[in-house]
C-alpha cells in the first residue's frame, strides 16, 4: 500500500491562497460573463418588450403594436384605446420613433436648467427622445428619474401640434364628442414627481385647443380654447385652467391636484344666438343649470 505523506502545514498555509485565489478567479469570471450576458442581451433586448411594457403600464389605453428595433431605439405604430375589450382607437399617423439610454444629469452643458426658476437636474436618468413625423417639428425630450415610490419626469422646452381626433380612441366620453381640430402643445420647462398620492411639479405648459369641432355641434369651428398648467413648489400649489380665446362656445374653469387625483370645476355655456346650435354639446358636457353646464372632474 503506498504510503501518504501528509503536507506540512506551512505547505498547506502557502497554498490555501493560492487555491481561495483560483476559486475566486474562476467566480469572477463567472460573474463577469454573467453581467456581460446580461449586459448583451440588454442591449439587444426587442422593442415588442417596451409595448408590452408600456400597454400593461396604462391599462392597454396606449399601445405600440408593429414594434421594430431595440428597447434603446426603436419605432412602432401608435393607438390609443378605451383600453381592454374596448372597441375605440384611434392611430397616430406616421407612428413613433423613440430612442433611451441611460445617462447622469448634471454633469457637463447638455442638461441646463428646464427653464426660467426651476433648478438643473441631477443624478442617474433616462433620456427618452421621441420624433411622431406629424407632429414633432423637434424632437421631443423627457428625462426620466426612477426612484423608491416615485417617478420623476422633466421636459424641456418643447412645442408641438396633435391631431384632436386622436383622443377619440380613449373612449367616453372622447367617442360621443367626436372632437375635431389640433393641439398644440408648449412649454418652457416641466418638472413633475409623480407618487402613489401626490404630483407635484414645477414649471408650466399650455395645451391651445385650435378649431375645435364637434359632431355634436353643426358650428364649425365652435372656438379655440387654452388650458394653462402652472406648478408650485408644493403640490397644492398647481393650478390648471381652462378659458376662452375665441368663439361661440364660452369655456372656463379651474382645477388643482388633491391626494395624487385631480380636482376640476368650470362651466360651458353659447354665445347669444347660438344656443340652439350647441343645446346638445352643452347637454353632453355637463350638468344644466339654466344656460349653463357646469363641469366637474374628481
């Protein structure tokens, strides 16, 4: 029988690192090949994974069907819907392109402050860039800043124009009013963090209803119409208003955000003599109180 000779524990000593070294050379490379894997099939990872995210996110209410490329960049059709089961929708014509990346905000002269008053970001981002051929003259940017609870969400200065009939797709009341005419979106700079019970914001943006029209209403154009976002430090401090530019239809009203939901309230009422032509749009938009409909949201 062959005889074992034990090593000496100095030998022993010597060597255990030697072996803890292996080990730990050969779990590194384990760990390296794992992340760069994840980091690949990241990076590779099918635009059909962002609508499928974007579709569970908002109820199925807007959806990205025919998808190409990557998560990072991509393009798809767009629609918007009353969501599940609904049979509304409504596409945006031309579709979306869209590119994200990661990126740190705050570090060098691409990522000056949004606008008048309201400070530079900073910290880990996603920088979306979004370009819908029909509507974006530039294309549009929203930094997106994930964190515990919250979402953070920026835009510069913007300016762009939708077609109205797209909110036809989201259902009621959008289907009844059969709205006609385009909006036109601007900001100088709008800042939100958006909780499971609040939104706060900084900034402002105004949404300029040009045209509008109505199967409801044989007036073509009933008017145009503002609605004017203006955020505060704090969350009660937003406002949104409503008013009239021009035309038959007279529109006001006023609204703030309470417990994360928002809170509207204003009335519709016709210009002298058109009360005929618009007594069935003023029946759908709100309760009657003698010439007037009141609105109320929330």
């Amino acid at each position: 029988m062959a005889r074992v000779t034990p090593r000496p524990f100095a030998h022993r000593m010597l060597s255990a690192p030697a072996e803890a070294g292996h080990v730990g050379l050969t779990l590194g490379m384990a760990l390296a090949f794992g992340l760069g894997a994840t980091v690949a099939v990241a990076g590779f990872a099918p635009a059909r994974w962002l609508a499928d995210a974007v579709a569970q996110a908002t109820s199925q209410k807007l959806q990205l069907p025919n998808a190409q490329g990557t998560v990072w960049k991509g393009r798809a059709d767009v629609l918007l819907t009353g969501g599940a089961g609904s049979q509304d929708q409504a596409a945006l014509p031309g579709g979306l392109e869209w590119s994200l990346q990661p990126t740190w905000l705050g570090l060098d002269a691409k990522h000056p402050p949004l606008g008048d008053g309201l400070p530079a970001l900073r910290g880990p981002a996603l920088a979306l860039t979004l370009r819908a051929p029909c509507c974006t003259p530039e294309p549009l940017s929203v930094w997106l800043q994930p964190s515990w609870g919250t979402l953070g969400v920026s835009v510069p200065t913007h300016s762009s124009q939708w077609p109205a009939a797209l909110l036809i797709g989201l259902g009621t009341p959008w289907n009844t009013l059969q709205l006609q005419g385009t909006l036109a979106f601007h900001t100088t700079g709008l800042s939100l963090t958006v909780g499971p019970q609040t939104v706060r914001s900084q900034g402002n943006a105004t949404l300029d209803v040009n045209n509008a029209a109505s199967r409801l209403s044989t007036l073509r154009p009933m008017g145009s119409y503002r609605l004017q976002w203006n955020g505060g430090r704090n969350a009660d401090d937003a406002r949104l208003t409503l008013s009239t530019r021009e035309g038959a239809l007279q529109l006001q009203g006023q609204g703030h955000w309470v417990a994360g939901r928002l809170r509207f309230e204003g009335d519709a009422q016709a210009s002298p003599g058109r009360e005929e032509a618009l007594a069935n749009l003023l029946n759908i938009l709100g309760r009657r109180q003698g010439a007037r409909a009141l609105i109320k949201i929330g």
